[in-house]
C-alpha cells in the first residue's frame, strides 16, 4: 500500500510538469497521436452515433466557450468533450495500448481541447496534456494482474481516473484541487463490461467518452472548491479493494518523468477491435501474396488468444447487424478481409453487413484458442489464419505484430494516408494539408482556439 495516495501522486507530479520538461522525440510522438486522432474524429463526425449526440447538444446549447470538431458549433466545455471525444472513438479507429488491460488514450484528447479552448491555453499546453494523459492512462493498463478487463469491468473504468487530471492542467489547477478532482470523477464512473460483449451497441463507443466528459465536469468543480475522495483507488473501499487482488501500485507512479511512455503506443491501421489487427494483417497477407480468391475459400481457421474468442466470436460475432458488432466480430473482420482485400470504414456500411455473400463467407470462419499464443500476449500480439481452399490447397500465416505496434510501426505517411482517406470525401486538399501543418508545428500555434478553427469543414 502506498504511503502517499496514488491521487496525490500523480496530482503532484501533473501540477509540476512543463512542456520544457519535454524531450524533442516525445512532443514528436505527441504531435503523431494528435494527427492520427483528428483524423478519427473528421472521419466519424458523420458517424449515426455523433449526429443524434450533435443533435441533442445543438438543442441544448450552453456557453459558447469550445467549439465542436467539423461542425463548428461552439457550446460549454462539458458538452464539447463529450462530443468531440465520441467523434475520435465511434469509429474504433484511434489509438490502442495493451498490456494487462486494454485503453485508447486518445480519448481523453477533448478534454485537453475543450478546456484548453475555454482557457485560452496554447499548443504547448495542449502537446503537454497529451502526454500526460497518455503517461497516466498506459500506466493504468499495467498496475492490474489481471486486468479490470479480465474481471469485467470496461477500460472507460481507467480512463475516469485520467481526463480530469488533463482538464485540471488546462485549468491550471494546484496539486490539492488535482487530488480533488480525480476523487469527483473516479466516485462515479464504473463502467460494466457488458457494453463491450455479446451484441454492441452505440454504448461501446459511448462510455470512454462519457468518461473524459466527468474528468472535466470533475476540474471545473475541484476549482471551485468542492472536495473529492482522495485515496480513490487505495481507500478502505475504494478502486483497488473494490475489483479485489493483484495490484502493483509501483506502475502508477515509478519513474514519473524520467521517460514518456507515449512512444510505446499503438496505431490502428484498421477500424475493428484490436485483437482483429493481427488477424487481418495476417489473412490480407495471405490473400495477396497468395493471390487467394474468396469464391475459392473452403474454410479458414484463426488461431488466437482465449480472450479473442471469448469477446470476437460468440454467437451474435456471426450475423452482425450493426457496425459495433461487426468491428467486434473475428469472423466479420476477417471476412471481409478475405473478401475485399482491405478494411476500411467502407466495410462497415449498411449494406456491407447485409450482403449475403459476406454472411455466407463468414460462416467459413472457425476462431480457436491457442495456449501457446496465450502465453506470448501480450509481449507479442500473435495470431495464425489458415485458409483451406476448396482444391484442397492450404496456406498458413503467423502474425506477430498487427501494423501500427512500435515494433511494426505505421509511418509518418501512413498516418497521412489514414488522415487523407477518413476526410477525402468532404475536406479540401489544401485544408487537409494546413491541418497536417498546423499540427507538426503544434508548438507554435498560439492557441487551441485557432487549431479548433481549423478543423471546420468548410
């Protein structure tokens, strides 16, 4: 148990951090993860999820003080992390990092824009609440043995803990009213993992995002004075006694400071959850190099880990009704992989996941637990496809890495063709190409409100 409340910790290191404090190579990975995660939000603000939120926070107004990523509509801090946050998560496409449990960090980036916006903070305050967020919330995916994941409970449980760190930053917060913070929102936001199994729904997508919207509502108060639980996660019913045993409280606070862990995180080279990545690679790899025919496929077997199929391949997994349940979907994923030799948001339409040829093609699909890929997760990200044909042929291929991990890493102009293809069919050229600029140069940008400006589509 630690002597000094985790909260604390962290609150004081958070209130003491500078963007001087940044080496070069660390506010470059920060400027990648904001380019990767501005591109998610254009590509999914049309997203059915982000235009019923958009409609309900349009007619409900508020403050003008943040302004709404594409539209440009302008309401309370409040409202606009939530909404820009569901616009970088609905697609599923924004960052991942895995260890004992699963978190997209990005998420937490609207909190950074909207207070930041509201404060009239500048792009270096902005790169420094990515790190932060980023430092805090990778640290979260490996303090828990097994992970909250593995005990039930959905990763927008970590990401409460976080954002209102981020939003205390751009506020300017002391270390006491940061504790403070970090006890308001962690005293509500427990989230079930039942939103990410069986048959999804918009929630999937939802909860991170209800999650950094608490973190701000959580500053904003913590401001003002209001008091929050301080020992949240070591606390004679806090976090940690909650969920039980196996936690080592050394991750959450260790070496903060002395390396960033931002660098460590990964990219999607694909809309789908992340245990698909390495199985897509694996059977887009296949299905090229081996120039495979879907017409031709008899069977395909994927060989991954118990948790993959737990969560990718339950019953539901097979005849997909809706985009949150076919990017969650092995047999889907890997499919339409096989299929139409890429995934892309294109995969996803509605009549993608109608189309009968599809659904027939799945069903070839057998996904299989493997105790020795069990063993190498997470330290790799292992998966085998095996693709009968109906000649009797059989291919085989092991991934290890999905494209975008820091060992297989997704470069500066895959990332600029991520951007491009998410915004191709309603942002300019030359917008697309200021945005790109703005963001390398993102520590001379003298305020988020210009950058925020930027990204309205014209």
């Amino acid at each position: 148990m630690p002597e000094i409340a985790v909260s604390r910790r962290w609150a004081e290191w958070v209130e003491k951090l500078r963007f001087e404090d940044l080496d070069q190579d660390t506010v470059y990975h920060a400027k990648r993860i904001l380019y990767d995660t501005i591109g998610c939000a254009l590509g999914g603000h049309r997203a059915e999820d982000c235009e019923i939120s958009l409609g309900v926070i349009e007619q409900m107004g508020g403050n003008p003080e943040a302004t709404l990523i594409a539209t440009g509509f302008k309401t309370n801090a409040f409202m606009a992390a939530l909404a820009n946050a569901l616009m970088v998560r609905v697609m599923d496409f924004n960052d991942i990092y895995w260890k004992d449990d699963p978190s997209h960090p990005s998420d937490i980036i609207p909190a950074a824009l909207a207070v930041g916006e509201r404060e009239g903070r500048s792009g270096q305050d902005l790169l420094l609440g990515i790190v932060i967020g980023h430092e805090l919330e990778m640290r979260l995916c490996e303090f828990a043995k097994p992970g909250i994941r593995e005990r039930g409970w959905h990763h927008a449980s970590l990401t409460q803990f976080v954002s209102p760190l981020v939003a205390g930053k751009m506020l300017g917060l002391n270390a006491d009213q940061l504790t403070n913070a970090v006890g308001i929102s962690g005293c509500h936001n427990y989230t079930l993992g039942a939103v990410a199994a069986g048959k999804l729904t918009m929630m999937k997508n939802t909860v991170d995002p209800m999650a950094t919207q608490s973190g701000v509502l959580a500053a904003l108060l913590a401001q003002k004075g209001y008091i929050g639980t301080e020992e949240i996660f070591e606390g004679k019913e806090g976090f940690c006694r909650q969920m039980g045993e196996g936690y080592f409280f050394n991750a959450l606070t260790e070496g903060l400071g002395q390396s960033f862990k931002i660098k460590d995180c990964s990219y999607k080279a694909f809309p789908t959850e992340f245990l698909t990545q390495s199985p897509v690679t694996a059977a887009l790899k296949l299905v090229k190099d081996k120039d495979i025919k879907w017409q031709d496929v008899e069977e395909v077997t994927v060989h991954t880990i118990h948790r993959a199929v737990d969560i990718l391949a339950d019953p539901s997994k097979y005849r997909p009704t809706s985009k949150e349940t076919a990017d969650h979907s092995m047999p889907y994923c890997v499919g339409a992989a096989i299929m139409d030799r890429m995934i892309t948001p294109l995969q996803f339409k509605p009549e993608k996941l109608a189309d009968p040829e599809l659904i027939a093609l799945i069903q070839k699909v057998k996904v299989v637990a493997d105790d020795k890929l069990e063993q190498e997760f997470p330290e790799l990200q292992p998966s085998v496809v095996d693709i009968k044909l109906k000649s009797g042929e059989k291919f085989s291929q092991r991934v290890d890495f999905a494209k975008g991990d820091p060992r297989e890493p997704m470069t500066d102009d895959d990332l600029k063709d991520k951007f491009y293809g998410l915004t191709a069919e309603f942002m300019a050229e030359e917008q697309r190409d200021k945005v790109r600029e703005m963001i390398y140069n993102m520590e001379r940008v003298s305020s988020i409100a210009e950058f925020m400006q930027a990204l309205i589509i014209k």
